[in-house]
C-alpha cells in the first residue's frame, strides 16, 4: 500500500489534472448565504436557523492560523496537534519537550497558560459594504481611495467595539466588491489540556504530508479560561457515537485561510512564472537553514523543529500549487472560462465597462513583479518586535483613523499580546535565522546597496546578525514595554542595537509599504469590478474566495480512485501499525512506545483517518467535521496531494479533504492515554 | 568537544575572515615549475628530479573528479571513499549494496569492474604557449580568435596523441596567457578492490562536513588492470612507518579543481551577488529533491543517496563561499590590493595599456548576468545521452579541428567510454530529476515560452517527464551504439521521444553556447593581459589557478585556534567512539557493526585524522600526503569550513586541508576488514 511504485507514479500524474471536473459541492459558505437550495436538492437537508448558529457558535479560530471547536460546556477547545504546535514549542524546555513527549493534565489545576494564544468566537455578520464603498469617491487616486476606505472600515470597528465590547473586524469580500463586520467574542486565557506524543500526531512525517492513505492523530485539547476560571460554554459539539460513516453528508465549519480562484489568467501566470518560484526558493532556504541548525545537536533539533515542520508543509503545499500551474491543459481550461466570460460581457452594453479591469490586473503584474524581493523585512522575533515598536512610536501619534491597520485602537490589545508575549526567544535560533536572512538581503540587493552597506555595518551577514541578537535587550519584556510606553521619544533616544536597525529601515519599510498598498488597492478595485461582472453573469449563487473567516463546507465522506486502484474512505487503527512495520518502524513511521504497550487493548478496527470531498484550504486544519445532527464527528487535519491545486479551482474528483476519525481519538483517550476525566468532560 | 555553543558561534564568525592573513605556504603549484627556493629557505628541502618525477608518476587523477595515487607494484590505487561513491552506487543494487555495507575482494578474482572510470597517470608537461597564441592574430574577432585557438589546441592534441599514443589535452593556465601540454596515461579497466562501510567513511554526514575535528575513514581501494590482468606499476609510494607527525612537513600531489584567485573585484561582486545566490537557489532545490525522492522507500534513498550527497557538499562548500564574499572585510581587502596594483600598473607607461583588461572584465559581468538562467540542458542521464548523440551526429561531419572541444577525435575515447557506460540508470529516478528540471525550465523562461511549450507538449513536467523517459530507447546501450555509428541521418530519422527533444533543444544549445564562448574568449583574453601585467609587477614567481591538473601543495601538520580553543592537530581512533557515543549513536554519527565488533582488538591511540596548512580545494579529494621520503602519510578528504574561501583568498591561519591518517587506514584494514592479502600487496 504504502510502497509507490512506478507505474502508479506515472497514472497518477496523467490522472492529477486532467480529470474531467463536476463542482457538485464546491463552495466555501458564509454562514450568512449558505446553499440552501443545493443542500435541499442535492441531499434534502434544510438546516435550521438553530443548527447554523448553534455551529457558528460552537466554532474556534486559532489566530494564530487555525480553526477548532468548543466540545465541553467547561471550555474544552478541540484543534490538531500541528496548529496547537506552535505553542507545544513555546511551552517545551529542554527538560519537559511537550511537543515531542505529548501532555496530559491530570487535573484542571494541572492545565498549562498557553503564552500568547488568541482564540476568537465568531458572534455576528454584518454587511457593512455601503458605507466602505460609500467613503470612496471617484475623484480620488488610489492613495486617497485606500486610506478612505481605510478610515471608514477602522471608524465601524472601532463603533463596534464599543458597542459591543467584541473583536470587531471589517472583512473585505470577493476581492473588495462586499464588506462586511465580523464581531468576536476573544479569548486569550488559553490553557493546554492534552496532547499526544509528536510521533502519534505526525505519523509519517514530512514524507506521508498531504498524502493518502494516512494514520495520524493530529489533535490537541485546549481549555477557554475566564476570570482564571474555566469558562462557561452554552454551545459546544457533542460527540458523535459513532462518528463519520461512508458516503454520509458531513459539513465542515472552518476558516479557509486565502484561495485565489478569482484571479485572472494574466494573475496566474504571474504565479506561474513568478511569484511562486521566488516563494519557493525562499522556503526551500529556509528549510535547508532549519535542517543545518537541528543538525547542531538535540537542543537545537527541540528549537527549530516546529519552523521547519511549517516550512516544509508550505514548500510541498505551494509545490504542489505550482504543477497545477504548469499543466498546461489547466492553464488552457481557465483561460477557455475567462474567455467565455469576457466575450458575454463584451456582448453586452451594459457590462462592457467591466473588461477593462482585466488589463488592470495584467498591467498590475509587471509593477508586482518588480516587486518581488524588494523585501524590507528580516526572520527575527526580535527583529520584528524592534520595527513593531518602531511603526507604533510613529502610529500612535496618529489619529486613529489614519493610521496602518495592525495600530489602530481596535486592534491595540491582540497586538499588545503578541508583543509581550513571555514565549521564549532562543538567541542561538534568532542569530542563524537573523544571518540567514541579512544574507539573502544583500543577495537580493547586491553587496554594494547604500542601505546593504549600512545593515551590515561592516561586518559579515552572520558576525552582523549575532552582534544584533546579543547586543539587544528585547527579549526582556520590561524592556519592550517601557519603549512602547516611552513613545517616540524612548524609540529615536534607545541605543539598542535592533531597534537602531528597525529605525534604519523604517523608510525603506514604509516606502515599500505605500507601493504594496497602492497596488492592492488598484487589485481590489479592478476585482470588485470583477466580482460585480461575475455576479451580473452568473447570478449572485456564489462564495467569496476565503480570507480566514469562518465558512461552511459539505460533502459526502468518499473514496477517490487513484492510478485505476479504489482508495477506501477510511482507514483503521490496525493500519497504523501495519504502516509502521512496512517501513521497518524507521523514523518518521515509528509508532510512540504508549501505543505498541496498549496495543493489545486497541480495537484495532476503529476508523482512523477518512477523506470526503469538503472544500478546504490551509486554515481548515482543526476544522471540526460535522454530521445533519451538529455532532462532532472528526477533525480536519490535511488535504490529499491533489487538493492543492484548490487554491485555484475546485473538484470533487480525486481532491479530498483528510480528517482524524471522532471515534479514533476517543479510543485513544480511553485506552492509550488513560483520559477518562476528559471523556466524562466530552459527556462520554 | 561536539556540542556548537553559543559563544563559540559568535567568535568563530568574528576571526573566520578577520584574522590576519599570512602566505607562507599559499600555492598549488605546477610540477613544472615548483617554488624550490621557498622550499630549501622555509624547510631546509631541495626535492631532486627522481623525487619530483616519482611523486608526479605515482599519482593518479579520477576523470570523475577527484585525486589518488598508485599504491602498490601490482595496481592498487587509493583514493577517498567519496571519490569512489558514484562507481560504488553504479555497481549496487537493491541486493548487494556496496556504498552502503562496503566490499571487500577476497581474491584478485573477485574484484569488480567500475563500469566507466577513466583513471589518467601525468606522464610530461610541455609549454605549447608560443604555438597556440601565435594561431591568434590581432584582426581576428573573439568568435574567429576562439575559433583559431581551439583549432591550433586540437592540432597539437592530434599529433601528440599520434606521437605518443597518451591522452593529450592542452590546458589553459594563467586565464589563458600560458598553454601546457599535459600528457596522460590512460587506464579503463578499473576495478573495486575494497571500501569500508558508509557509516565508516562519511562518519557524522552532511553535519559533520566541512567540520573538524573528524574521525572518518573516507578511503577506498581500486585496481587498474592492463590486458585483464593487474597492471605492472613502476612508480607508487610505499607507505610510511608512522603516517603524518605533528609540525612535519607534508606535501599534497593532487589536483585541484577550480580556483578564482585571478578575479576581479567586479567578477568577485558578480559572484557575490549573483551567481553565486543562482547557484545555491539551484542547488537547495535539488537537495529538497533528492530528500523527498529518498523518502519513498529503502531502494529510493539508495538511488538517490550518492546524489544526494554531492549536492549537500556543493551547497555547504559554496554557503563558506558566498559568506566569504559578503563579509565586507575580505572584498575591502580584495578592492585594496586591486587598487594598489592597478596604481602600480597606471603609473608605468609600459604597462598602462594593460588596464583596459579590468575594464573588460567588468563590463563581461553584465553580459554574463544576462546569461544566468539561459540554460538549454536538463537534469536526466538519458536526455544528456540524447543530446551528446544529436552533437556528435553535427560535429563528426565537420573537419576535426572546427569540432566543439568535446567532440574531437583525441578525446572520442574517453567520450565513447561514457557514452556508452553500461552503468545502471533508474527510470524512476530519471523521471523526478527531468520532471524537476522541466519544471525549472518553465519557471525561468516562463509558461509561454514558445520553446516551452514545445518542450513540455501540452503535458506537465511530471507527465512530460514520465513520457520521455518511459518512451525512450536509450536505456539500452546498444540502441545508443547505433544511432552514434548511423551518424546524422539515424538522428534525424530517429522517433525515439529523447532524441527528439535533444533536437528540439540543439538550436537553442548551440546559441547558448556560442554566446558563452564568446564571452568566455573576451575573458580568456582579458585575464591572460591581468596575468601578464601581474608577471611583469610582481614578477613570475606565482602558480595558476587550479584547472584539474597535477598540482602540488604542501605544509607542516599544524592544528589551529579557533574561538580561542586550541583545534588538536590530529583525532584519535578512539576519538571516534567518543565522538559517537556524545551523539548517542543516532545516524549519522553510528559507526558500523564490524567497529563495535572489534573495538577491543583496536588501538585506540591510532591516529585517525589530521589537518595540515596545505592548499586545496575540491578536486583534491583523495590525493596522497607524502613526507620528504615520498611516502604515503596519509589522503587528503576534506578542508574544514574555513578553508572554503580559499577559492577566492589563501590563509594558513585557520583554514586546513584534513586528511586520514594512514596509520588508521592500515589498522582498520589489518584488525576490523581482515584484509592481509592487501596489506600484504601494500608491502606491510
């Protein structure tokens, strides 16, 4: 099964793309326009107001890039272990390595503050789209259309908050045409409750990432902490019994962090061509950078293994992304739909006047090419701690509506636990990535740039780098602090050496900035003359493109066929260890010791991992999966290989979204980790 | 000792470059002309002619790209482990891994034939420079001047090879202002005698590369046979007593493949911000390839592993590169001693007209810089074959001294050796690197590339990839014998899907190549006017620039301080278990079962691996260290970290060539590889 041979390799390619694609499910929802009408016809489900706000309710976001689920009134969070593992690392010592060993609180006394967790429960829609566009005028260049625009989404959140006391963000929609106010209630006492060991959770590792068939139990409970109390939940997901079954309808609800299936043909060929092979580049430097440093011993491996996980899974993500783009009969079937669509609105009067954004968007590739590697920022925490102190000196003495998005009063407090975050800082990381970045910098800019000149400072990229990490005082959280609170004053007066250098780029950032800008602003508005053609074309039976929001996605649990052979929907506990032995228990398939102890205990038939045909994107992981009767029936952890290409276009051939089994983690608490305190809480 | 600590990092990068530079013992010098005066004045040593004539003779140079020496009457030859590696693959399979579990001949009878090596012994150097540059007049443009100098180049080829029957190549020295004609003797039928284990040899990996101190036993044994039967070899070095001793002086007869001490300091910032961050962009991706291509299973990561490897040492050894090029301190050095001689040069009226060259030089970078990423080749033994087929059939029609330098007939042995290697190729492999390598073509030209879209044929890289080389003939080494002797017509009448695409490709090879050799020339020309005005300031006391000749270095034994730590001069046998057990014998640092099996039997105060201040670069890899008796003391395997630079700069400082002691080869093989029947043949 697990042994990919050639003739499979070759089908598979031929197969990947050229697949005939029916888009029967297709759709990343908002909760306030969900397909009534396609889930009726399609699967005679009418979902009740109740059961889209008791699911709206019940759903998490991680800020910091996941989605997840309340699953206890006492405030159990339930999410993967890959997005809980960014503070599994922060949490790890060199003596207690929790993202390695797993975690387990006895107790509720026992649950561990998560340092910098921001968890968010979305409350409420509105659409706030006439008076953002109201605020632009014609008469005004991007600049002042931008900043107007700007002004008035900062004016209606920060409305909101008030009102409401709520995280209130303005969220521009298919592509800048729809605006609309998302209130969340925040949560940022977050504690960790349980985590199984690494080896359980990222079964396979790298080389079984976006692959199928798969065995991983990719999950992490956290609790929502209130008053130092565990808080009190009214809507939360029961767990299922029996948890998904083969072709039952299941719904997935989720924030999709970013697709781009709005963009033009010219748009992608700029991907294509451009901006992803300069990603890509960058990220296989990275992982090359993060692989060197674990090699330097077992401390190191603990420290940089999270970054290099992510940035392996962003290389083999955009890898992937990036064939899609280069299958010419993709390429030819998008351009065949925008030429269908271009020739409807140039065939009529009315819609003429559309076509020309898109020349805008072709025209704005060349300015974004030029773009790409004009890069004014470095890899560093304490880098990027300096330049935030550095914008904030600077934005704080604007009024609150002129000022850059990430400063404004609304947003004051997420940034503010961010920035004082008490995760741990390790020099020896920030001093390998701080060199490794300053070096691509004088790549990018050549050795002899003016401003090269002055951030080397004479020195090389690496000797310049550690003169920086050692020679600051950020990572003592007093100290940033009394610079925030000093103001602009405290910032031009410091002498410490990051900060100096975060003044040093200040210009070139803002520079920078205001280009960005101008040209997203140009983008947003040709899209939204897109998006508006798109719907007096088509009709307004549609979804945004996803901006890490939350959204509804459905489909049946489903098999695919791969290479002529039948891929089950499901695989079991049993296969988890045949997978192992198959690969000799060698790392990454090496089972941790918990499981080959309570193995004979083990219903070796449980379901484990399944596919069905959700439409999903980087942002679902955690995304609990969800039956007609609003129980939890799994959790989103991965997509297949083929899934990638998503980003762009949708299909339920072979792409599927993969998912932790519910009954797979039950069984594992109850038998393998010995949580029946936590069942009893999941009201099992 | 292993544990990389902070401080040690911060102070390492800080004297890595900075430290002050002194030239004892800088040179790779010409066997023709060695620096006898530095010699007798330094170390008290006059090498007689039979001591030059003996060292020259008794070593050997692997067309594949490394350094070795006869070591016995009867044909043995010594090199590195790594030097071996793509022979030890080649003859592997999925049944007896030999680069994995090493080989050992028990009887002459059992040694295997490598399936195309070409081993070369020096036999005479002759200065042809008044021959070749009087080919060239002052009318000629680059184009015809080339022309006329690879004319004059293959005549004397020709005639020496008819004269002498020995490989004759003339090799451009001093950028092209001097011509040598290097002899060789040719030896094909080679055959392995005997390698160590992989985790013996490459002991500590990719982490420990370019590092010391080192404990790895990167030897291996070959056999040259003339007439089936091992060659009569007259000169080889006897080993010594005792190998290398601390502060002895030791000589390294080798050949260095590449150095760019000549470069400007416009060619430098080239480098820098250039070519180089090209170069490594290419390189990380294919090390990302490589991993991922190993992942899929135990006869995967054999395929790949010996690939792989060569990647890894690229990558790390051009990273030292690239760092020492941003490090402002060395290229202000470089700019320095530049301004000085070009101050010396401008104020001689006799030498003025010689900097105009400097000039040249600068404005050949931005040509070159054009040409980065204008490449017309790909990644795939098979296409590589195609496309030496489709050359051959053009070339072979025109008369011998207009060939391209490849195809002529004094090197058609050599070239036929390779072409029709029956060393194995895996499709599977081929199909990831040409997917891989199509993919990089699309990203550089661009999808709508008329050529590539040609190339690719409506498929994507991955399905065109696997469709050429599932469609190709050129697996079979017979198929490529009958398209070469069918000469243009068989290629042009070919269907084969390689073939065709090497001919798609040839017109676009052929302008690539001639603008490459037209910028080639004008440096040719311009670096042969720098070497000249550097005679006629500094006078002829120098040695050229490495081009894989016979070269010799030399220097005492001499460890050195780094981070104000005193590096031992030599590691001990024991070291090597010390080294293993502080890493808790995880791979890469797991010795082999048979070490462990005979550890009590060991000395485990045998020298293992030493440094000494000799000059080397890649390409050195496996020459022999020779005391002033001529005796072998050891194999050079590596330089540490800090001798990376020396491509561009020499220091006897801190950077060091590391070699294997030959006290440790000789125990491994008498008391852990049972081989007394070599020891025997080695005179011992």
């Amino acid at each position: 099964m697990t042994i990919k041979r050639l003739a499979r390799l070759v089908l598979l390619l031929a197969i990947l793309f050229n697949a005939a694609i029916s888009q029967a499910d297709e759709g990343m929802w908002l909760f306030s326009d969900l397909p009534e009408e396609h889930l009726k016809d399609q699967y005679g489900f009418e979902p009740s107001d109740d059961w889209v706000e008791h699911v709206m309710l019940s759903s998490v976001r991680f800020n910091s890039g996941g989605s997840a689920s309340f699953v206890s009134s006492n405030g159990l969070v339930l999410t993967n272990h890959h997005v809980g593992a960014s503070t599994l690392a922060k949490l790890s010592t060199a003596e207690h390595n929790y993202h390695q060993d797993g975690f387990l609180a006895a107790t509720i006394a026992d649950e561990i503050p998560a340092p910098d967790l921001e968890l968010n429960q979305l409350r409420s829609i509105e659409d706030v789209t006439d008076r953002v566009l109201g605020a632009v005028t014609s008469e005004m260049n991007p600049t002042e259309a931008s900043a107007a625009r700007r002004a008035a989404m900062t004016q209606i959140e920060q409305e909101s908050l008030e009102a409401t006391g709520l995280r209130s963000d303005v969220v521009t929609l298919y592509g800048g045409s729809r605006f609309h106010l998302y209130c969340y209630k925040k949560y940022t006492d977050v504690r960790l409750v349980w985590a199984p060991e690494f080896e359980a959770a990222f079964f396979g590792g790298d080389a079984d990432n976006f692959e199928y068939p798969r065995f991983c139990l990719d999950v992490c409970l956290f609790r929502v902490y209130e008053n130092d109390e565990p808080a009190e939940i009214e809507h939360f997901l029961s767990m299922s019994d029996n948890g998904a079954a083969d072709e039952e309808l299941v719904f997935i609800s989720g924030n999709p962090g970013r697709t781009e299936r709005i963009l033009t043909v010219a748009a992608l060929k700029f991907q294509r061509d451009h901006s992803l092979p300069y990603v890509l580049d960058s990220l296989r430097r990275r992982e090359i950078l993060y692989q060197q440093f674990g090699f330097e011993g077992e401390e190191q491996e603990r420290l940089s293994r999270d970054e290099l996980f992510g940035v392996q899974n962003s290389r083999k993500a955009l890898t992937g992304r990036l064939q899609g783009l280069q299958d010419p009969v993709l390429m030819a079937e998008k351009e065949q739909a925008e030429a269908e669509l271009l020739a409807k609105i140039n065939a009529d009067p009315e819609l003429q006047e559309y076509a020309a954004a898109w020349l805008v968007i072709e025209a704005l590739q060349h300015r974004k090419q030029e773009m790409l590697g004009q890069t004014s920022g470095f890899s560093s925490d304490l880098y990027n701690i300096a330049n935030t102190l550095a914008f904030m000196a600077v934005e704080s003495e604007k009024p609150n509506e002129e000022r850059l998005r990430t400063f404004r009063d609304s947003a004051r407090a997420s940034l503010e636990q961010r920035l004082y975050s008490p995760a741990p800082i390790s020099p020896e990381l920030e001093i390998a990535e701080l060199g490794d970045s300053l070096a691509h910098f004088v790549e990018l800019r050549g050795g002899d740039d003016p401003l090269v000149v002055q951030v080397l400072d004479g020195k090389s990229p690496q000797a310049r780098a550690a003169e920086l990490v050692l020679g600051t005082g950020l990572l003592d959280i007093a100290t940033r602090r009394s610079l925030a609170e000093g103001g602009k004053t405290a910032i031009d007066e410091a002498n410490d050496p990051m900060i100096e250098l975060a003044r040093l780029m200040e210009p070139e950032s803002r520079r920078l900035r205001a280009i960005s800008e101008e040209i997203g602003e140009l983008e947003r508005q040709a899209y939204a003359k897109i998006a508006d053609a798109i719907f007096a074309v088509n009709g307004t039976d549609g979804y945004p493109d996803a901006t890490f929001t939350l959204r509804l996605s459905f489909g049946p649990v489903r098999g695919y066929v791969e290479n002529g052979r039948q891929i089950p929907p499901m695989t079991t506990l049993g296969g988890a260890f045949e997978h192992e032995a198959s690969h000799g228990s060698e790392v990454p398939w090496h089972l941790p010791p918990s499981w080959h102890e309570r193995r004979d205990a083990l219903d070796l038939d449980t379901p484990c991992n399944f596919v069905c045909t959700g439409d999903i994107i980087g942002g679902n992981s955690g995304s609990p999966v969800i039956n007609r009767d609003s129980e939890l029936v799994g959790i989103v952890f991965d997509g297949n290989i083929q899934s990638l290409v998503g980003n762009y276009i949708y299909s339920d051939d072979v792409p599927r979204a993969v998912s932790v089994h519910s009954s797979f983690m039950l069984e594992a608490l109850r038998k393998i980790y010995d949580a029946e305190h936590l069942l009893e809480q999941l009201g099992l």
